[in-house]
C-alpha cells in the first residue's frame, strides 16, 4: 500500500535506469514486477485481516453456539431497516470503487474523479447511519459496561449474557468502522493524486490496492450484517 | 556509532587507502540513518534497538536470579517479584526473541541472497522499525511506572478485573509490535516470490530463505490474532466488559485459546529463523551440501504448518475437553519429525566434512545440542500425563528456555559472528569470540539444566520465595546466569571495537558459498554491481573452488 507514494521521491532518482516510467521504483526492474509485488502485498495484508477478524468471529461463533438464545433476543434490539440500508449503502460503493479503476483502465481521468468521489460519499453515508444506530444503542442503555440496562424483560433476566452479545456487536462494527475511517483517508489521498493526473491505463495499481482493501471491508460487513442483525429474525 | 567506524575506515582503508562505495559511506549523518530505505541499514537500526532491549530483559533477569539466590523473598516483595518476571517476559518475547533473527539478518540478508537490490517495499521497511519502537516505548512507559504483574501471558480474568498495573498499556505495546512482525513478514513473502534474480529457482534458494519465508508465513497468519486478543483485553479492562471475564458471564478459556493460537507459533516464529542461520553455517564450516536439502526445505514449512495446531497442549490443565487435550498432545509431538530431521540432516551433514571449528561454527554445534535437549524435554511435556505432574514448574522454564532462547540466541549470534564481516567489513578477535562462545554454552547449561531438576522436584514456576532444599540448584542457576551474563557483554564490547579496528575481513573471509559473499564487504547499496545470474544450487561446495574463493587466507587459520 505504501509503495505507491514512494514513487514521487524516486523520481529523481530514477534516472540511472533511464527511460523508465516515472512510477517505477528502483528496486523492481519492470513495472509489471512492481504491479505484482504491490497486489500480492496487498493480498497478503489481507490475509492478516482475515485472521484478525477471524478472531473475533471465533469469539462470536463459541458465545453463538453457548448462548444462542440469549444472542437471539438481543439481535431484536437492532435495527434490522438500518443495517439492510447500510448493506446496499456498502455493496453500491464496491461498485462505485470498481468502476473507478475501470475508468482508469480506460483512460477517462474525469470519471476516475467522479467515482472515487462518489465511492467515499457513501463510505460517508454508512457511517453517518452507523453513528445514528450507535446514538440510539446509548439512549436505549444498551452500551455493554456499568450502565448496561435492556428495558426489555427478557433481557434483564440474563442481563451479563446479553452483554457479551452488545460488547461483540461494538467491537466488531467499531473495528469495521474503523476500516471503512482509514479506507476513506486512503481514497482521498489516491483523489489527489487523479487530480493530479498520475493514473492512467499504464499504471493504476495504487487504485487497485485500494480497491481490494475496500472490498475486504465490504465483504466483512456482508458477514456482520446477518450474524448481528438477522439472527432474531425467525422468532418474532 | 557506525558512522563514524565507516568514517574512519574511508580515511585510513590499511590496503588500497581508497574504500569502495558501499551501504555504510553512501551517505553520512543521522538522517541518512533516520529516514533510509536501504534494508541494511534499517537492519543495522534494528541490531541497536534490539540490543538496547535485549540488555533491559536481561537486566530483569539478573534481578530473578539474584532473588532466587536464597530459599527466602530477601531481595524484594513478591509484588514487584511478579513485575520483575512478567517485565522480563515481555520484553524478551516481544522485544527481542521475535524480532531479532528477521529483522537483524533477515533484513540485512534476504534480499541479498536472492540478488535483489533492495525489499519490495523499502518504505513499510523503514515503517516496522518506527512501529517496533514506538511499542517498545509503551513497554517501557508501563515499566517504569511500575509495570504489569500478570506474567507476559496475561490470563485473564486476572489481567482484566483484578490487576491494578499497567496492563492496558502494555497490551498496546504488544499490539503495535505486532504491526511490525507483520511489516516484516509481508516483506520477506513478497520479495522472496518476486524478485529472485535470474536463475534462482525455488529449490536454489539458501535454507535461510526458506526458514524465513516459513517465519513470514507464521508471522502474517498468527500476529493478527495476537492483536485481537490484546484488544479484547483492553477494551474489557478499559470499558469493564465481560468478554472473558466469568463473572459477568464470559469464558477465559476463551482468551487462552486465543492466545496461545498466536502464541504458541510464536516459538516458531523464534526457532525457525535460527534454524535458517544454522543450516548455513553447517554447510559453509563443513565445506558440504546440506545432507537433503530438500526435506530440510520442507521441514521448515512442516514445522510451520504443524506449529498451528498444538497450542492446546498449554491448556492440558485448564479444563478442556479431554478429547482435544488427546489430539494436541498426539500433534505436539508430530512436531518432532521435522525438528529431528533438521538435526539428523545437519549431523549428516557433519559427517565426512572438512569441518573448521571457527566461532560461529562453535554456535552452530551448541545449537543442535540445546535444542536437541529443549527438543526432547518438549515430547515429554507433549504427554498428557507427564505434563499434569510438570505444568507451571521450573521444567517448563527450562525447556522453553532451551528452545526459545538456547535455540534463537545460539543462531543469532551465531549468525552476527557468521555474517558480522559482510556488515561491516571488519574481523572480531578469532580467541575472544571463541571463547565467549563457549561461555555462552557452558553459562547456559549451567543455568537452565539445574532448572528442570528443580521443576522435576516440584518447585514451581513464578514464586519468588521456595523451600530450603531446592537452593543447591538455584545457586547453580544463578551462577550460570553469571556466565551467560559475561558471555553476552564480551560480543558487544568486541563487536564495538572491531568496527574501529577490526582488521579489514576481505569479501568472503570464510570461503563460503552464496550471493552474499559474492558481493563486496559491505555491498554497495543496490547489492550486486551486476545484476547476478545463479546457475547453481546454494551449496556446492568442491575443494579447489573454496581455496580460491577465500579472500583472507589468515581469518581461517587457528
């Protein structure tokens, strides 16, 4: 991720290798090479938050499985019309993020602008609803901690079960919103560098990094959205 | 200190007065250390801060042995007994067994022994060492306001709900740590696949390729599980939740199935890189192919495969299922197969060579015998029974300690001697080397093998007072400490010296075989001059070419 901004300092320096692209990095020899490097890195990064969230998903399956009811009646506390708008919210962002790689590949500069633009509104746009539904989670003392008190009854009676079910559902959507802050940051860096006109059909890799990461995010969302909010669904 | 040693050795270079361009006299000033991409520099960076840490834990050892010294607590309380272990754990652990092979001589050779001019990101690179240091400063932030008590494993819920130190922010540390392993890991898997140099095929690559990239492996699949875990616990004491806390209906086996998950690997993460480091070693002081090369090869991915299935065998008393408690002890030990092929395989290797006895070879030969020794004693505690009567006994501190730090520090500096010469260009005196070397040895024995006597008898592990009739052997563990002490402050005070002046050591002072000793010392900052073409596997050695290939004759002799 990180080899991309590396470029601008080389070059000067890249003048040994003469005639190179101006992207190339000293230490590859082609820019295919260096095109593969970075997106295996970026594989092998999200490799690493795979099992980071791994763990957390183990977490969730070993309390899943011990108290299933428990994790069911406390799903009924979130709000399923939110979590479904902020699916579509995510899923319609891939696709923005992907037509802006598409837009390089092509060469239209403008459209890579455009697509990013609209990419990192609707990253915006979820956790805008993100922070209602965790605003509503605090009027309703639904927060895991001292002044955790579900005023549904079925809860308070297995209150401390039904905080393991809240603590899971903060940290996981709290270290996916997290992702989507940093991915957001990282798109609005590669929109400066499109303003400035650095990608085009011979080297995109930098948007296609980005990429990968952002549909990493996605897809844990895709599995969050049904463990968390869904799994109450067929007892009421 | 490097800089000035290159300074000097610009102006007063004894054959040619001339020094050719290398990696230490590109540039000059803090900066062009501070803000580098050179991986051998950030290696260099990496040997400081390293030390720097290795020198705290050891200062905290010294500090448990000298309480041990005597059947009473004398030297201080219990409380902060329990803050000196769980300091001395941590920073050993985190600070320098996991980092100090791949980030000293990984990074400073990885890319070299492949023929590649620098790793495939240069800048993450120089990234892991700012992160690497910004952890250990949380460490160090936690430590001298008092510490953290919980033992370096941080059970909870002892570490969440009842541990009034300075849990939180040593767990940060930790975490942010972890991103430096990664940084590392993720360098080393991309450079090794991508750009080996023309000719370098999977099966030419140096053993020490093959260990480290099995490192990686490990590094990028279990670090991030390490993270989480620490993050749970902090979140947990922070907010005071109940995730692993029974009490408010958590599950703390949980936390030990997690962390374990990571850091049972870890050992892996430790022992294979210096495994690396011996294979070459063996070859190049016994003049031979390493015995099956292949296998060993391949062992090193066995051994990371099968590191991830095992960590339940630190759980045999925690309460888990006897069915799984089965399958990992049956695991555990299938993790002797490859660990004894690497030391039947260097034995082999041995046999019929014309084997020199220099100073790395002197760490190499110690390495198989303590891990030979930390290996057996692991089959043992690996059986459900023997390790009922064992757990959380000095057993388990000594045999850890064999393979942890018998197995990672014999190859580190092993290592350091072996390729001291190609970092900076200089020789260390051959007697004091030798001799430090078999301090080392003996002060180690002396120090860990009256330990699983003691763990034998019954003495258990984290206690800083013990029963009249174990003194004998924590006597003679403490004076062992004292040799290991010594044999560790001579390679730094001769390390020092030898980058001032040291004698010039010449390209390839051992006659070996590799890219690294094809290439000047030190090599120049893209490496090679020339872009190398392999045409041959690591180690073909044949008497006459090894004769011409030595560029100082005398560093061999005596």
């Amino acid at each position: 991720m990180a080899s991309t901004a590396y470029d601008r300092h080389l070059e000067g320096l890249a003048a040994p290798h003469g005639g190179h692209h101006p992207s190339l990095q000293h230490q590859f020899d082609s820019l295919e090479q260096q095109k593969e490097s970075s997106t295996l890195g970026m594989w092998m990064f999200l490799i690493t938050e795979i099992m980071f969230f791994g763990g957390l998903f183990t977490a969730y399956v070993i309390y899943r499985s011990t108290l299933h009811g428990v994790f069911a009646e406390a799903s009924h506390e979130l709000n399923v019309t939110l979590g479904a708008l902020n699916t579509a919210v995510l899923i319609g962002s891939s696709l923005t993020m992907a037509l802006a790689i598409r837009a390089a590949q092509v060469n239209r500069q403008k459209l890579i602008l455009l697509f990013l633009v609209l990419t990192i509104l609707l990253g915006t746009t979820f956790l805008g609803v993100k922070t209602i539904e965790y605003r509503d989670k605090f009027h309703h003392h639904l927060v895991p901690g001292p002044h955790f008190a579900p005023a549904e009854a079925a809860l308070q009676q297995v209150a401390d079960k039904a905080q393991i079910f809240f603590s899971l559902y903060f940290i996981m959507t709290g270290i996916h919103a997290l992702h989507m802050i940093i991915g957001i940051g990282v798109l609005l860096w590669l929109l400066v560098l499109s303003w400035k006109g650095r990608f085009d059909s011979t080297y995109y890799n930098p948007l296609e990094c980005a990429g990968l990461y952002w549909h990493f995010v996605d897809i844990v969302w895709i599995f969050l959205f049904p463990l968390l909010y869904l799994i109450g669904a067929h007892t009421h | 200190m490097n800089t000035s040693a290159t300074a000097e050795s610009v102006v007063a270079g004894p054959e040619t007065g001339y020094e050719r361009p290398n990696y230490l006299n590109a540039e000059y000033g803090i900066s062009s250390w501070l803000l580098t991409r050179d991986h051998k520099r950030i290696a260099i960076l990496y040997l400081v801060s390293v030390s720097i840490f290795f020198a705290i834990g050891s200062l905290f050892a010294m500090l448990i042995r000298l309480e041990l010294l005597t059947p009473e607590g004398d030297l201080m309380q219990p409380d902060t007994y329990n803050r000196v272990f769980t300091m001395h754990g941590v920073v050993m652990v985190f600070l320098f067994l996991i980092p100090s092979i791949p980030a000293v001589l990984g990074n400073f050779l990885v890319p070299i022994m492949i023929g590649a001019r620098d790793l495939a990101f240069p800048r993450i690179n120089l990234a892991s060492w700012y992160i690497y240091n910004l952890g250990g400063l949380f460490v160090l932030y936690a430590m001298v306001n008092g510490g953290v008590d919980t033992g370096w494993t941080f059970y909870t819920p002892y570490s969440t709900s009842y541990s009034n130190t300075h849990v939180i922010a040593t767990g940060l540390g930790v975490f942010i740590i972890g991103f430096s392993s990664i940084f590392t890991g993720l360098n080393f898997v991309v450079t090794i696949h991508r750009m080996r140099a023309p000719g370098m095929t999977w099966f030419r690559l140096p053993l020490f390729i093959w260990s480290h990239y099995a490192t990686s492996l490990i590094i990028l699949l279990g670090t991030p599980v390490i993270a989480i875990t620490i993050l749970l616990v902090a979140v947990e004491k922070a907010f005071r939740l109940g995730i692993f806390d029974p009490k408010l209906g958590g599950d703390p086996v949980l936390f030990q199935h997690l962390f374990w998950f990571y850091s049972h690997p870890a050992v892996y993460i430790m022992i294979l890189p210096s495994m690396g480091v011996i294979s070459e070693l063996i070859a190049a002081f016994s003049r031979k192919k390493v015995f099956g090369y292949k296998v060993v090869a391949f062992a090193s991915i066995a051994i990371a495969v099968l590191g991830f299935l095992v960590w339940g065998h630190h759980m045999f008393v925690t309460g888990q299922s006897i069915y799984a408690a089965t399958v990992f002890s049956v695991i555990s030990m299938l993790v002797a197969i490859p660990s004894a092929v690497k030391v039947f395989n260097w034995t082999a290797t041995l046999y019929e060579g014309s084997i020199s006895y220099q100073t790395p070879m002197l760490y190499a030969l110690g390495f198989i015998g303590l891990f030979t020794l930390g290996g057996l004693t692991g089959t043992m505690v690996a059986t459900l029974g023997i390790d009922v009567h064992l757990h959380d006994t000095y057993f388990i501190v000594a045999h850890f300690h064999y393979v942890m730090v018998g197995g990672t520090i014999m190859g580190y500096l092993g290592g350091l001697h072996y390729w001291w010469p190609k970092m900076t260009g200089r020789l260390y005196p051959a007697f004091l080397s030798r001799l430090s070397a078999l301090l080392v040895f003996v002060g180690f024995n002396l120090t860990f093998f009256p330990q699983f006597i003691l763990g034998y008898l019954g003495m258990p592990r984290r206690y800083w007072a013990y029963p009249e009739e174990f003194q004998v052997f924590n006597v003679l563990s403490t004076a062992g400490a004292s040799i290991l002490g010594v044999g560790f402050i001579l390679p730094l005070c001769y390390f020092i010296w030898s980058m001032r002046y040291g004698k010039k050591s010449g390209d390839n002072p051992w006659g070996a075989i590799g890219l690294e000793w094809d290439t000047p010392s030190p090599p120049p900052t893209e490496n090679f001059y020339t872009v190398p073409v392999v045409t041959h596997g690591p180690y073909e050695y044949n008497p006459e070419e090894v004769h011409e290939r030595t560029s100082h004759p005398e560093a061999r002799v005596g």
